[in-house]
C-alpha cells in the first residue's frame, strides 16, 4: 500500500481513495473538519479516523483495518 502525507491529513492512499486521520482528542471535528469531509466525500474519497490511543494500544490491528479499508 502507497500511502503519501498530504497535509491537513495524515496520510492518502490514491488508488483506493482513502484518507487516514489519526486524531487526538483536541480534534472534535470542528467545523473546518465536517466541511473539507464533505468536500473531500463529494470527491468520492473516504476518511478513516483512528483515535491515538487505539494507535498507541492497538498498534498490531491499524495495518488490518487499513487493508480492510482500501478493499472494500
């Protein structure tokens, strides 16, 4: 999987369209966030949040659902 950083984001997987968001809990989807969202979904992207505790704790399962993520 070819992941690129593109800021605001944290990282983009072209191909299959998908943004990945890492967030910490000073992000509570402000409204700057619903809005690039919705731009970003009416491109036909998909955002996947992950919260940085589910990261730091559940480090082994993020390459798994990333993969379930670009297939489905």
């Amino acid at each position: 999987m070819n992941m690129t950083v593109v800021p605001p984001c944290c990282g983009l997987a072209p191909s299959s369209r998908l943004i990945l968001e890492v967030e910490g809990g000073e992000h509570a989807e402000g409204g700057w966030e619903r809005s690039r969202d919705a731009h970003l979904t009416a491109q036909g992207d998909h955002i996947l949040r992950l919260s940085n505790p589910d990261v730091m704790t559940k480090l082994p399962g993020v390459p798994t659902r990333l993969a379930q993520e670009v297939t489905r």
